[in-house]
C-alpha cells in the first residue's frame, strides 16, 4: 500500500509542476485535464502526508522516552500518534479504492410498474414521488421525459432526468426491483397485495463518451397523449427515436416544441447506450470478483415496502427502517449511506483478496 501510496505522491508533486507551466496552461484542453487529475489525488495525497507526519512524531517521542526528564511528555506523545496511526490507515485504504468515474453525474431515472396491474402502477407513482422529494432536499431539478400514465394517477413507466453534482453517487444503487405490500384502494375485502416496480438509473452521458451517427437514428413525431390542455393534443411535438443498430427506441413528450424533445430524447438515448457498455463492464468486473452491493442485475429484488408493519427493508444489506411515511418522502439519506457503506467494505475487501 505504501509504495502505491509514495507513486501517488511523485505524480501529484509532477502534476503541481506542470499546472503552473506556461506552455500547459496555454493548451487549455491538456492543462483542464491535468487540473481534474491533481484535483482527484490531492485529499489522497493530503491524508498519506498526515500519515507520514504523525508516524514521524510517534518516532520522535519514542526517542525522547530515554530522557528522564522529557519521559512523560514523550510517552504521551507517543501514544497519542500510535492511536492515531490505525484511524488514518484505514483512511487512505478506503481514499485508495478507485472512484466512480460517473459519481458526480446527473442522472436519468425510468420507473416501469412491474406484476400487480393498477397497484403496481400506482406503487411506479410513489416511488417517482419519493425521488422527487428527495432531489428537491438536494436542491436538484427534476424533469419528466416521458410518462404514460394510468386512469388512477398512477404510471406504467415514467422517465426523469435529475440534474445535479453527485446525483448518480447517491442514486445508483436504486436500480432493482422495488416490491410492495399493502391494501391498495381499489381493494374492498382488505386483502394485502404485492405489487412490484423496476428502477432503471443510469449516469448521463456526455456527447464525448457516445459518439451517435445521425445516419442510425429513425425519427417520428407523434401527438402527445396524457394531461397538457389543448397544446398537446393539436401539435405533432412529442419525439420517437430509434436507434437501429440496437434496437433501443426512446420516446419523449413532455416539452412543448419538438426540438426540445428531441434534445432530451438524445440525451436519454446516449445515456441508454452508454448504460449497456458500463453495464457489460460491471458485470465483467462482478464475475472476476465481487466488488458492489448487489449484482447489479436489474431483475434483482432490491428492496421491498410493507405498510402493515410500516417497514422498509433492503435485501442487499439486510437493513430495515421502521419510518415508511418519512422514507416515502423522500428522507432515504440514512439507508443510502449504510449501501454506500456496505459498498466500500465490499470494494475494500476485494482490495484485500
């Protein structure tokens, strides 16, 4: 670990040279670059440099222990840097693990209603209003793609963009199925039922990392269907795409011009066909060993919700949260930091191995 750690170190002292060069800053493509490079090794770099001081310092007092009148003092002294030593290893072991390259992304979301009919769909609505209010408490904006909606107010599918820094960090391991149980309104003998919904989150990807040739996308315009006024059902504005090569067809019709559409309908095509090659990635990565919460299948049952015992509970870490009303709307930070957790003691350990 140390000698990465000190490789670690010569790269960012050669990095801090060359961002202050007048020939790399010239060339502001290669300087921005080397910018977000010396950025992501700096807390890195920082915490080893404290480990090197503090180790130094329990060194020191150790010396100063056969000096009877320093003894005291020093033992201290030493003692205090020797309890620190382990706290600050595990720092950097966890600050070593290779970050999420798409942490900081924003996110588009689908919702699909799985088994159970009306109530699934009406559960599908549910979950889109407890990822509503939890990117509002983040101070993120949440846009609808594409809904199809149900005559009870529930959706059959719905897609989202959440755009804000961090989003895909805190939001990706919602992907899986999500099962419900309760007595839905519809239901007049009180009999529980269990409904299931499918989460599909996946980073937004930049024009740079999914080259699209125009030449293999079909487009048809069609006449928005659902709530809207009289706008929505007179224009021609809501966007089919259809990306040939693979046969992904994407669809948005919640903006009132086509060109808008379109834009945010390329925006959710890129980020599908840049999810199926992160996807084969994970998997690859999953099968040499076992590095995440979860497999990362989407037909995985993640999470299921009953609102008898008023219980949430994750399959993945095992964990329950009695406070459903609180969870629905949108407070789910407590179970997000425990997977987020949960994963790095896993990625951790796959270090180890």
């Amino acid at each position: 670990m140390f000698d990465k750690l000190e490789g670690v170190e010569a790269r960012y002292i050669e990095l801090t040279k060359l961002i202050s060069d007048p020939e790399v800053i010239a060339n502001q493509t290669e300087w921005q670059k080397l910018m977000k490079e010396h950025s992501s090794l700096q807390e890195l770099v920082e915490k080893y440099r404290e480990y090197k001081k503090v180790k130094q310092q329990m060194e020191e007092a150790k010396e100063m222990m056969d000096d009877k009148e320093l003894k005291e003092l020093a033992e201290a002294e030493f003692y205090e840097a020797k309890e620190k030593l382990p706290k600050i290893e595990e720092e950097l072991k966890i600050l070593l693990i290779p970050s999420d390259p798409n942490d900081d992304k924003s996110i588009i979301c689908e919702i699909r209603a799985g088994a159970g009919g009306e109530e699934a769909a009406l559960f599908a609505g549910t979950l889109f209003r407890m990822y509503s209010m939890y990117a509002e408490k983040k101070h993120w904006k949440v846009e609808v793609l594409h809904e199809n909606e149900t005559g009870l107010g529930g959706y059959k599918e719905i897609s989202f963009m959440i755009t804000g820094k961090g989003a895909y960090s805190r939001l990706k391991f919602e992907s899986g199925v999500h099962r419900v149980q309760r007595v839905p309104d519809t239901e007049s003998s009180g009999r529980i039922h269990t409904s299931t919904a499918t989460v599909v989150v996946m980073p937004v990807a930049e024009d740079v990392e999914v080259e699209l040739n125009p030449a293999d996308i079909k487009m048809e315009v069609f006449r928005a269907s659902g709530a809207g006024g009289q706008h929505i059902n007179k224009t021609s504005s809501a966007v089919r795409l259809i990306h040939e090569p693979t046969g992904i067809v994407v669809e948005c019709q919640t903006e009132r011009s086509q060109f808008q559409n379109r834009e945010y309908a390329m925006k959710l095509l890129r980020s599908k066909i840049y999810d199926i090659e992160k996807e084969k990635q994970d998997t690859e990565i999953a099968n040499t060993r076992k590095t995440q919460v979860g497999s990362g299948d989407r037909s995985e049952k993640i999470r299921t919700y009953n609102y008898p015992q008023g219980r949430i509970t994750d399959h993945r870490i095992g964990m329950s949260i009695y406070q459903m009303e609180d969870f629905l709307n949108g407070n789910i930070d407590e179970m997000i930091d425990n997977l987020i957790a949960a994963d790095r003691a896993e990625k951790l350990k796959g270090e180890e191995e």
